[in-house]
C-alpha cells in the first residue's frame, strides 16, 4: 500500500505561481509512474502532468502547456508540479497518483493508476 500526501496548494492571484509537492508516507516511489491530475466541482478528473519512473518521459496536458512542469527527486522521494501563469480556470483539486505497472512510460488516463492522495486545493483568483 501506498500513501500519497500532496501538499502546496493555496489562493494566489491570476498569474501567481504554485509548487505542489506529492511524497508517500513511509515507501519510497522511485519505481513507480506518477501523474498529477485536477478536477474541478462537476467535472471529471483530468490529467495535467506525468512522468515516468526514471523521469526521462514526461507529459504535460495542452491546457497547461509552457505553464507546467512535472519533476521528480529521486534522493528525496517526491514528486513536484510548478505551475505558472496561473488562471481562474485552474482551480480544482489536485491529486497525484501513482502505479507500479506501467513500464517504462506514463499513462494519461487516471483508471491506470492504483494509489491516490488526498488531493490539495489550488484556488486561482481573478
């Protein structure tokens, strides 16, 4: 079992900047793929950013692209999600995910992932 805590998120003002940090609690994720996905009330969970285990593959979804950027620590065991230029329409709740089985890649779809954090609010104002 993995255990995932976000944490990072907060109110900031359109254009702001954010960094959310996601690390398990007392497992190391070094070999898993990891994907951070948001979702906002009455919308379905959407992916923003991924990364493979070893961090050479990386997706970052069109609406974010040149704003967003998915990193991993291996000494530190955390993942990390910059997100700049930040808009209104970003707010949602983020959750990072995580899976053991998805080889040497990424998967976009939140159905491929096992383990869920608790998610962390990013609430972007006008």
């Amino acid at each position: 079992q993995v255990q995932l805590i976000e944490s990072g998120g907060g109110l900031v003002q359109a254009g702001g900047s954010l960094r959310l940090s996601c690390a398990p609690s007392g497992r190391t994720i070094t070999s898993y793929a990891m994907g951070w996905f948001r979702q906002a009330p009455g919308k379905q969970r959407d992916i923003v950013a991924a990364i493979s285990w070893s961090g050479d593959r990386r997706y970052v979804a069109d609406s974010v692209k040149d704003r967003v950027t998915i990193s991993r620590d291996r000494a530190k065991n955390t993942i990390y999600l910059q997100m700049n230029s930040l808009k209104p329409e970003d707010t949602a709740i983020y959750y990072c995910a995580a899976d053991k089985n998805l080889g040497s890649g990424y998967q976009m779809d939140p159905r491929e992932y096992t383990y869920w954090g608790q998610g962390t609010q990013v609430t972007v104002s006008s």
